[in-house]
C-alpha cells in the first residue's frame, strides 16, 4: 500500500510544479519529479506485474524502475544546486553525471549477473541472498544516500539565508535527506544482514524500511513543492499590490495629464494595459514629470506625495513589509 501512496504523491507533485513553475525556464526539478512519479508508479505491484510480463518476465522492470530514480535523483540534485546557486566541489561531485553514470554502469553490470528467474514483486526479499543482488542494492542505494547528502549541504544552506515562513522549503527538504540517508544505511544493512543469512537482523531493521521510505518522499514533495508554492503566493500578493497602487494613483495621474497635455501616450479613458507593473511605472514617472515640469503648476497634496513614495518603493522592492 506504500508504493501507490508515494506515487500519487510525486504526480501531484508534479502536477503542482507544472502549475507553478510554468513560467520558469529552469526545467531540472520538474524532469525529476516526473521521472521518480514513473519509478514510484513503475513499483506498483499491478503496474509493475503488466510491464515486466511485456518485457519479458525476466524482472527487467526493475532494473528500469530502479534507473529511472536514480536518475530523477541526479535531476533532483542539480534543479536543487541551481536554485540555491551553491555549487562547492563535493556536492558537484556528487550531483554530477560521472557519479551517476558509474552508479547505473554499476547496477547494470550487477543487475546481469543476477539469476532472477521470473517475475517477482518481492525482487530483493526473494533474490537479496546472491552476491549480485546484494552488490545491486547497495550501490543503488549508497547513490540514493550520496545524492540526498549533498542536496541536504544545499538544503542547509538555503534555509540559513532565508527567515519566517521561506525557511518552511528548506526545512522540509533538510528533513527528507536526514531520513533518505536513514533509509539508505537501513537498506545497506539489510542487504548485508540477507548476505549473510542474517535473516533476523534483515527483518527487524526491515520494519523501518516503509516508514522511512514513505516519509522521506513526503517531505521531499512538501519542501520541493513549496518553494515554488510561496512563490506563487508571494507573485500573487505582489499583483495585488500592484493593482492597489495603480487605481490610488489614477486620480494623480489624470490631474497630470490635465495640466500637462500630451504627457502621455495614451488618454486617461484609454484602456490600460494587462501589464499592472507597467502601468504603475507609466503613473509614477509621468507623476514625476509633472511634478518637476517648471512650465506647469502641479502640487500634489502630503498624502498624495507620500502615496507616490510608497509606489515607489513597492515598485523598487524596497516597500516596508
């Protein structure tokens, strides 16, 4: 019941980062979010089951499923490093595509050595005791666990350069990397505990398998979605200030272009344009204009004055939270 939960977890997620970032040219979080919701979907018992029979039987599903995390893992890391724009050597190392290809060559090379007969949904449970299984696990995982340790240097990072509510992200994703390096060590001594026919240690450090693996995607999805979601609302309330501004200043703007005439290229009933910023921008340097003008009388009141700072600074950015 775990797989089909992450699943629906990461396509909404995925959802929301279309949403979201559809304006943003910077694609590497979204590519990741939509390769993991296909390993996630690719781990589902029925999906897996109709895909693997169409491969073959042989369990080839898995080793696709199991490459395509790693790789939205890779593009998770970097769309991370770009955002944050922190890119020390180790974490470049360790986000990079020399890492991640000699991951996948590795579980490749392991993958071919496995007898894996037909096709199970219990791959490690029912195979974890050959060699090459275990060698197939484990690099898969130290990868995961190398990969999440460098986006949680990231994580760190961005949650000390920002404050209130903008640190919520980066706390997330700190979390999720703190138990994706859990599940990782956990994975790697079941793997070994199995190995060595270790059954009882295998089982008991098992138990923390599906709680820490459910757990690190649904914090990872909370901070890589609500970067972009406080953005938004962050956009949202910026337009609506925007437009505040613009209809406060429209009766300066049009005592303006009354005692300056040809001020503007447009008239005060002209439609204005979509663009709120723009407008603004328009109102407050032809304000400005006419303020200054030596060849008219224009005197706006204090508060209209103060009014026109205030558009100012929003405009500027500088405008007192």
């Amino acid at each position: 019941m775990i797989q089909p939960i992450i699943a629906a977890l990461m396509w909404v997620l995925v959802i929301s980062l279309l949403v979201l970032r559809r304006r943003r040219a910077e694609r590497s979080i979204t590519y990741a979010a939509t390769t993991i919701a296909i390993a996630m979907t690719l781990g589902i018992d029925a999906v897996y089951v109709a895909v693997d029979a169409a491969l073959g039987g042989s369990n080839i599903g898995t080793l696709i499923a199991d490459a395509a995390l790693m790789v939205g893992l890779f593009f998770l890391g970097r769309g991370i490093m770009k955002v944050a724009e922190y890119h020390p050597l180790p974490v470049r190392i360790a986000l990079g595509p020399i890492t991640l290809v000699t991951a996948l060559v590795g579980i490749v090379v392991s993958f071919a050595l496995i007898d894996r007969g037909s096709t199970t949904t219990n791959f490690m449970l029912d195979l974890g005791a050959q060699p090459a299984a275990a060698a197939y696990s484990i690099i898969q995982f130290t990868y995961f666990g190398v990969v999440i340790t460098a986006m949680a240097a990231v994580a760190i990072r961005q949650y000390r350069l920002r404050s209130g509510i903008q640190r919520l992200p980066a706390a997330s994703l700190i979390i999720g990397a703190l138990l994706g390096v859990a599940l990782s060590i956990v994975v790697i001594v079941m793997d070994i505990a199995h190995l060595a026919g270790n059954l009882k240690l295998m089982l008991g450090v098992g138990t923390l398998y599906y709680p820490l693996f459910l757990l690190t995607f649904a914090f990872l999805c909370v901070g890589l979605a609500g970067q972009p979601f406080l953005r938004y609302m962050a956009e949202r309330r910026r337009l609506a200030r925007t437009r505040d501004y613009v209809e406060q200043l429209s009766p300066m703007w049009d005592a303006a272009n009354r005692v300056r005439p040809g001020l503007s290229q447009r008239g005060p009933t002209t439609v204005r344009p979509e663009d709120p910023e723009t407008v603004l921008h328009r109102e407050v340097v032809e304000i400005r204009d006419a303020m200054i003008d030596p060849r008219v009388t224009f005197d706006p009141t204090i508060d209209d004055r103060q009014l026109l700072e205030r558009a100012e600074a929003h405009l500027l950015g500088s405008e007192a939270r």
